[in-house]
C-alpha cells in the first residue's frame, strides 16, 4: 500500500514536472533563455545565473557575466545584470546592477 502510495506520487509530480516544462514557464527554462538573450545583446560570454523568480509580469533573472578577463583569473572583472522577462520569456529590459572582481567577497 505504501509503495503504491510512493508510485502515486512520484508519477504525479513527474506529470506536474512535464507540464511546467511544456509551457515554458519553468524557472530553469527562464534563466537558460534570460543568460542566452544577454550574452547575445552585450557580447559578454555568461558565467552562471545567480537569482530567478516570478514576478507579476514574467521573471526577473539575474544574470553573472564575465566582462573583463584578466590573469590571473581573481582579477577578472564580472557584473551581475537584472534581465526581466515576461511570461513567455520575451525580453522586457535588463540593467547592470553590479561590478565585481572574481576574487572579491561578497559584502
């Protein structure tokens, strides 16, 4: 009864999986798409995504780029961009909100 319970579940979640993945809304979909319209507008190659979440209108992903790439690496200068997408992942806007040395902590 219990592993029955267990099939349930996973097979319903695994459905809930598919379905936010076939309507494109999924947040990993959204920050692959928000990373990928930036590289392509300011021709810096995209480190990682370091924040996604729903908004209102769409999603707000904040993208890390590597801008400057120095030697040795700490040095290499990165920014944080904000891309604000909406719900079909069509670009909206994005800013830079940060500049920072690879090496640097957080502050």
């Amino acid at each position: 009864m219990a592993e029955q319970s267990r099939t349930r579940t996973r097979s319903s979640s695994t459905a809930a999986r598919k379905r936010t993945k076939e309507s494109g809304s999924a947040p990993g979909a959204m920050a692959r798409r928000a990373a990928e319209l930036l590289q392509d507008l300011i021709s810096h190659r995209a480190e990682g995504v370091s924040a996604v979440r729903r908004t209102d209108h769409g999603w707000c992903v904040e993208v890390d780029v590597l801008e400057l790439l120095r030697i040795p690496d700490t040095t290499s200068l990165l920014a944080t961009y904000e891309v604000r997408l909406d719900a079909d992942g069509e670009l909206l806007e994005y800013y830079r909100t940060r500049r920072y040395r690879r090496g640097a902590a957080d502050e």
